[in-house]
C-alpha cells in the first residue's frame, strides 16, 4: 500500500520516515519528496512510503496519523 505523509518537518529524512513506519511492520521503500514551494523556495514537507502489507499499512496509518516527528504532526492517509 502507498501512504502519503504530509507535514513533514524540513529536518525529516528518509532513515526517519522509513523508522517511524517500521514500527508497524515491513517498509519497502520510504521517500521524502524535496519539491518546493515557488514563491517562498521552502520544501512542502511531504512524502510516500510503501509498505506491502496492508494490515500493517492501515495500523500504521492510524497509529501515526497526527503523531509528532520532529517538532511536527503527521498527516498520513493511504495515497
């Protein structure tokens, strides 16, 4: 399943995120996106991961779902 994660801090990395989801089970791929916002040149803060089961896919979507990382909270929903 592909999860979309939003509102990432701009100190998050992928070693982070993919840490974060592992708590839930297995994570084959984690990815912080670094596409910028045109008028301030920030970072949006946002990226996927991939988990390929999707009982642990739904458990981590809850369980991180407005959980702080990094000074910021989560928003994560299925991609």
């Amino acid at each position: 399943m592909n999860i979309y994660v939003g509102n990432l801090s701009y100190s998050v990395t992928e070693d982070d995120l993919r840490q974060a989801f592992e708590a839930f089970g297995d994570v084959e791929a984690a990815k912080v996106l670094r596409v910028k916002d045109n008028y301030t040149g920030r970072s949006k803060g946002f990226g996927f991961v991939e988990m390929p089961n999707e009982p642990e896919a739904r458990s981590a979507i809850d369980g991180l779902k407005a959980k702080d990382l990094k000074g910021r909270k989560l928003n994560v929903s299925e991609a």
